[in-house]
C-alpha cells in the first residue's frame, strides 16, 4: 500500500539516450538560435513530487531507495513544448474544411461548418481529445484563439478541458467582424468572452485578440492593442497568411474581398498597404504582439517585423494543407524576429503536435533542430509571455516530451 507520507515524497527518475534541459536558456533570435544546445549524453532526469530536482549524467545518480527508476531508452527527453497558437473550439470540424486548394477554398468550405449544429456533449467530448492529445504528444502550454462558436461558447469548456488533460492554456478572445464595438465599459472583450475576462480561475490568462487586418474592424484592433499593451497581455492576430489577403488590402479586389463582400461595411476602403506596412501604421506591431503565420513577408517586411520586438508564430502545416506554401522560416530565422511554432487549428492541421511543425521545417527546409527545439520551448514561452516555461530547470514543473528522432540529439 502506498502510503501518503511515501506518495508526498515520490521520486521518479527517467534515464534517456539524452537529455535536454534548456535550463538556462532565454529566448533566441538570430544567431543565437543556431547555438549548441548544453546536453547531457546518457543521462537521467530525476522529479521529486512532480517537480524537477535534478538532470545529470546517469554515472552520477545514485537513487534514493524509494525512487521508481525508468529507463526510457534509446530516445532525447526534451522540455515540454508550448503550441503557441492554435483553435482549440473548432476541434469537431477536424477533416471536413477543402485542403490543398488555396486559401479561400479553405474558407468558403469552413463558413457552413461553423453553422451546423453540434451538441453541447460531443462538442466538449472533442475539447476534451484535442487536449488529452496535445499533452500526451508533451505539449506543456498552448496559446488558444477562442473564436465564436455555436455551441459552448466562450473560455470556460476550453479551460476545463485543458484542465482536466493537465494542459496549461493562454486564451485569446478572437474579434471577427466588421460591427462597431459597443461602448458598454467591458469593450474591448469580445461579447462571447466577457463572462470569462474577470474569472478568478482563467482571467489572467485570458487577452482579447484580432482575428486579422482583412476581417477585423481597424479601430478594435488597435484599440485591443493597447488594452493588451496596458495590462501586460499579449495582443495576437493572423498576419500575411495568404496572396488573397495581400491583394484585399491592397488593391480592394480579389476572392476574398468577395467572399467578405455581405460582411463588409459600406464605406468600407482598402488601406492600399500590404499587410505588414498595414500592421505598423495601426501601431499593431512591437515587444507584446504575437502575430500569426507570416507566410507572405519580404525580406524588408522581415527586418521591420524584427526592428519592433513583435513575434511571429509559424504554422507551415497549416499553410501548406491549404496551398499556400512554407512561411520563409530560415530568411526569418536570421532576420532576428522572436519566432515561435503553433499548430492552428483541426480544421487545417493533421493533428495539434506542435513537434510536428518542426519536423515539417526540418524535412523541407533542412533547418537545424537546436534552432526547432528553440522555437518549440523557450522562445514559445517567451512569445506567450511565460517565463520559465519551456526548460527542465531545478524546482520547475516537471512537464517534458520526446524529441522526434529528426530532431534529435
Ligand atoms: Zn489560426
């Protein structure tokens, strides 16, 4: 019988091929994220009642006698990852949106899914396995766009899901839309999401977010923007995600200022800026911001991203199931922009293992995994505003993952 004096004391110690602690380690733009990693070969990981104590060579360890000792293998343990932008309340429409066949395709097909109904059950059931997967796959913390749904609207069901599977979640409250804010005093949270922007359990880690330049009134994102400035939250947002995106904004015209034409106000007007220049004259941009997806920036765009302090989240799967390529992710690299990865949503990803991005990066692009591993840990949290989340360092929780074998050390 485990007793609770013994259960208070626990100790669990993982032997691996290596171990990755990053501890240490502060968020790495640049040069900086091409560095050798500190590793130690043959090495053990010891946690103390869930919390870590100690990572060193195995030669040296000499286990106490209540210590459960595992020996994990021929495999790198790593610091769990932090998903750093994903959609976790669109998690039933997981397949059903068009790939493949450019953006608007994407979204023409997703715009009826999100009006179908689903109930309240199967809706929370599928919260609840997009969360237990992300944390099995070692995912530590996720930031989450909570758009509007349909059905268990707002950041509460995401919060409990999260919680029940042990997955630590940052919310962004998504604006979509044209309408005018309402002067009501809670503005600029958006109306599905004022319930929760007090909560005592999540509203810390709740911010109100844009969806993007093309689909959010102008005056509401910066307005949100400096709200998030003001209180220390991150302000996030979709930037420069596809060809459409940039035509809309510049020109006034194309498939998407189509699709959105019944949506538009009337007065609407193209700012005539593409969306980076867009983004900066709306004073959207510097240390706070954590844009998403950046798969259409010049290398001028890049230095400007860079110059402001912003981050900048890459989700190549998702940009190349919907035809749109590979964000630049080595000219970003070397451009000193804060980078980080995140999965977007089920309704354009296989799956939310963030591992999975690098992998994607590292197989097509041959970019090295001390830079992925980077972007996958400490410079996630750094982007979501963490701390020390993302490391293995003495006294933190002890949250890991297993390195793919294509990153590994
Ligand atoms: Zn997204």
């Amino acid at each position: 019988m485990v007793t609770g004096a013994v259960a208070a004391n626990s100790v669990l110690a993982l032997r691996a091929r290596t171990v990755l602690t990053l501890a240490g380690e502060g968020p790495a733009r640049g040069k900086e994220l091409f560095a050798p990693l500190k590793k130690t070969d043959n090495g053990v990981l010891v946690v103390r009642n869930g919390i870590v104590e100690n990572a060193l060579p195995w030669r040296e360890y000499s286990p106490p006698p209540q210590a459960l000792v595992r020996d994990i293998g021929d495999v790198c343990l790593a610091p769990g990852c932090v998903n750093a932008h994903t959609h976790l309340n669109l998690s039933h429409l997981v397949r059903r949106a068009v790939f493949h066949r450019g953006f608007v395709a994407w979204l023409e097909s997703l715009l009826p899914l999100l009006a179908e109904p689903v109930s309240p059950e199967s809706h929370r059931q599928t919260l609840l396995d997009a969360c237990a997967d992300m944390a099995g796959a070692g995912t530590a913390h996720a930031g989450d766009f909570c758009g509007r749904v349909n059905v268990n609207p707002g950041i509460k069901p995401v919060h409990e899901a999260g919680r029940a599977c042990g997955l630590e979640l940052t919310h962004f409250c998504e604006w979509l839309g044209y309408a005018p804010p309402l002067n009501d005093g809670v503005y600029p949270w958006p109306a599905h999401c004022r319930a929760d922007a007090d909560s005592p359990q999540y509203g810390e880690r709740c911010a109100p977010c844009g969806h993007s330049l093309y689909s959010t009134l102008p005056q509401t994102l910066r307005e949100i923007r400096r709200f998030c400035s003001s209180r220390g939250k991150i302000f996030s947002f979709h930037l420069a995600e596809s060809p459409e995106e940039e035509q809309m904004l510049t020109s006034g015209d194309g498939p998407l200022r189509d699709l959105y034409a019944r949506l538009l106000p009337g007065n609407w007007r193209p700012p005539g800026l593409r969306p980076l220049d867009y983004a900066a004259e709306l004073g959207l941009l510097g240390p706070g911001t954590l844009a998403v997806h950046g798969v259409r920036l010049s290398v001028g765009d890049m230095a400007r991203l860079a110059a402001s302090g912003a981050a900048l989240c890459l989700c190549p799967r998702s940009n190349k199931n919907l035809g749109l390529g590979l964000p630049p992710a080595r000219e970003l690299m070397e451009s000193g922009v804060l980078l980080c990865l995140g999965t977007d949503g089920l309704t354009s990803n296989d799956d939310l293992d963030v591992r999975g991005e690098a992998v994607c990066l590292r197989e097509i692009l041959d970019l090295p995994p001390e830079a992925l591993v980077r972007l996958l840990t400490v410079n996630a949290a750094a982007a979501l505003g963490l701390g020390n989340v993302g490391r293995l360092t003495p006294g933190s929780a002890a949250k890991f993952c297993i390195l793919p074998e294509s990153l590994a050390f």
